[in-house]
C-alpha cells in the first residue's frame, strides 16, 4: 500500500520541476517496466499489482536500491499519468545528460520539437535504428515528460540525450548535416552516408531558416499528394531509413 | 456568441455517438479550418474569432450553407477539444464512408489501429504520397475523433475510407498484399510496386497472424538498434517511401 506522502510525491512527477527537483521520472506499464528492470539505471520505487511483483521477481530482485511497493488497481489508477493505469510504475533515476555532443556516426538533432507523442517517437526511432545520441536545442520538450517515456518505449535505456546550442554545433561539426525541409534534395537521389547528424524542426513552424542555411545538405522526401507536410516524426524515420548505412 | 444549446451540442461532438447521430464532426484550427473552407464538403458551423472571420471572408463566402459565428476567445476554449484553443472552428458534415474498396493504386488497410495520433499521421501520409484510399477494419478507432482530424492535417478532405472485413478483401484482391511485420523480407530487397495494398497492424498486438499470412508479401524494415518495433505510422511512411513509384 501507497502512504499518502509517497502517492503525492509520485503525482508530483507529472510536472517538469518536481522531475528536475528530484533528479527522477516515471517510466509506466508492464512492458517499459520490464525494460527498466532489466537495465542498471537505479531505480527509486517500484509499485506493482501483487500478481506482476511475483511474476517479475527475478528481476526484480535486481534493484536493491528500489522501495517495492506492492499496490492495488484503484491505488495505480491513482497514481498513473495515463488515461488507463497499468499493471507497474517505477519511479527511475534520471542519467545525466551528456555534456559533449559525439562527432561520429549518426545523430539526429531536434530544434525545438514540442509534442511528447513526436519526441517519444523520434527516440523510438533511433533506438530502433542504433542512433545513439539526439542533441536537443534548448527549448525542446522535457523527454522525462511521461507521455515521451511512453512513447518511446525504452529507447531511453539505448540513446543519449544531449542538450546543445544547436547554431554553434551545426557551425563546427566536421559530420554531414542534413536538414530535413520542403525544398532540398530528393532523399532518392542522395547517397548513403556512414556519418551525418539529421536536424529535425518543430511541427508547426519547421526548422529554423538559419539551420537551414547552415546544414550541408537540404534533403527532401518527395510526395505526389496534397498534403503540404508529413509529420516531423515520420520524416526523421524516413530520411534514416535512406540516408543510413545498412 | 454562441447560445448555450449550441455549447452543448458542440461539446457532445467530442463523442463518437453524437457525431453518428447528426453526422457532423469538429475540425479545429487556423490552418485545417482554412482546408475545409476552401473544399467543397458541406459545413454547419463557421465558429472563429472576430479577426479570423474577417481574414478568411472570401472563403467563408463560398459557404452559404453554414451558419458563421463570431466568438470570444472564452468561448472557443468553452467549445475546443484540444489543450489550448485556436482561433476557429467548424463543424464539418461528414463524408460517407466508401461501400466499395478500389481495386487498383496503393492502399493502405489498418488492423485494429486504435490510437488517434497514429490513425490521424497515416491518414496524413497516405495524402502526402498520393494514396487516394485508406480501408479500416471494423474495430480502427474513429476517423472523426477530433484528435484524429487534427492530426490529418486536412487529409481527409483528399483520401477516402472504407470499412470493410479485411480477411474477405485480402482473400479476394487481385492487388499485391504487403504485411508490415518483423520477421519478412527486408524493404531494400524488394523492387517498387505499382500498385499494392498495405497492412498495418494494432499498436501492441501487431497484425493479426491470419492476414499476414494471407498476405502476397511480407516485409520488414532493417534496424540495429535495441527497439523491439517501430510505431505505425512511422512504419507505413518508410514502407511507402521504399515501395511506392516515385
């Protein structure tokens, strides 16, 4: 069972400040659960129905450092950031974030990516595609947010975050920079690439003309429809699905 | 000003039921506002801020079929179905769904999809790659749910749905089947199709074993990474981005 305390410091989580306060976030549901049992990030509460606390016990016996809390549905429901509650909750230790942005291999850079189901996604898609690093310009989305965690599926045990001055990395790279825009370069006719860093702009106002102009190459996905953009997330997974190694 | 039978009767469009009963469904915001305006698909209601009317005048011109009402900033964040309110709203009065699939182009066909996000971003990128035709099996989640709309981006005014049994169209169809799965062959070993029909699947449970193998094709997207899938919508923007004719 929850004290009244503990139930009011897992709500507090939801906001930003009390995340950055406590160095923590929360990671939600049985399988992302799982993911975090499995890895060496500390972890500061594990909350449970009994039933999944026996289940995962093996790995659970793992995390010493945790408080493990076995809790009912009602309890969960409580306490989740979702809008239907899972099975598990942890309460996980935040890793820095590096300091010194890799100047090798692919990365892919965010200028101020708003929406946490996009950031989420975005991770997904470099953990999906072994990018290991995504530098963030300033005032992107916290990726602590609950609902990135979500949709991200993990890939926060896989990929690093990075935050940068995005003018100033862009400016002194010795990686290719692609930036992803309306009027560059078919991404058909563009080379495979073994190193690049892929900038990605916000969803409603797209990438920052001076980024732009800074990148290497201006790439382009060519579409027949009449849509007038594609979605900042599907564009990051379609540009790495062409321009990566394989 | 809005009377309140009004309020009600937009704020119970947020619910699938009543969008059934009367037809109609909410499209929200400057730029999609400005899509349906400049379509030919009947409107109820023209709902938007006093300078937003006054910009748009020329296109709301074109509907006299609607009814136009000027609103307070109060009353559109009263009425609006996302987080932060915006400048207009309309009521849109909904097309049919298609009885009869075509037989021929690309499709895409979604199994049990059931997140907004993700039904909103393939509708959107079916109507960036020129796919005039998306096919829903029963249990998708609405395409008229506000979240879904918003995420479109005005496609559902260019691509058409149609529900159908998707175990009876795939059995029957004398077009290319892909299964989107993890386990087929690679997208960078098969050659460009002209015309095919797409199969993605639910959000965690994936396709369902029976269509994929009833499928011509499996296909899978190549990833190094330590992600168990990828979302999607992410997956049908890469495999349309490989697939497609160019």
């Amino acid at each position: 069972m929850l004290s009244k305390a503990q139930i009011k410091y897992i709500r507090s989580l939801t906001q930003q400040k009390y995340r950055k306060e406590h160095n923590v976030f929360i990671a939600e549901g049985d399988k992302i659960a799982r993911e975090w049992l499995s890895g060496s990030q500390r972890l500061q509460y594990i909350i449970g129905l009994p039933d999944w606390l026996e289940e995962n016990k093996a790995l659970i016996a793992g995390h010493n450092e945790a408080a493990v809390i076995a809790a009912e549905e009602s309890e969960l429901t409580n306490i989740s950031t979702l809008q239907t509650a899972h099975k598990a909750l942890l309460v996980v230790e935040m890793a820095e974030h590096a300091v010194t942005p890799y100047a090798s291999g692919w990365s892919i850079a965010l200028d101020r990516i708003q929406d946490p189901g996009n950031m989420g996604t975005i991770i997904r898609i470099a953990d999906w595609f072994g990018i290991s690093q995504i530098l963030l310009s300033p005032d992107c989305v916290d990726v602590y947010n609950p609902k990135v965690v979500q949709a991200a599926m993990g890939g926060h045990l896989r990929v690093r975050f990075c935050e940068v001055d995005l003018y100033t990395f862009v400016k002194t790279t010795s990686v290719p920079v692609l930036a992803a825009t309306l009027s560059g370069n078919s991404i058909y006719d563009i080379s495979i690439l073994e190193e690049a860093v892929l900038l990605i702009g916000n969803e409603s106002k797209g990438l920052d003309p001076v980024l732009t102009e800074l990148a290497s190459h201006k790439v382009t996905i060519p579409g027949k429809g009449g849509a007038e953009s594609l979605n900042a997330a599907v564009s990051a997974g379609i540009i790495c699905s062409h321009l990566m190694p394989r």
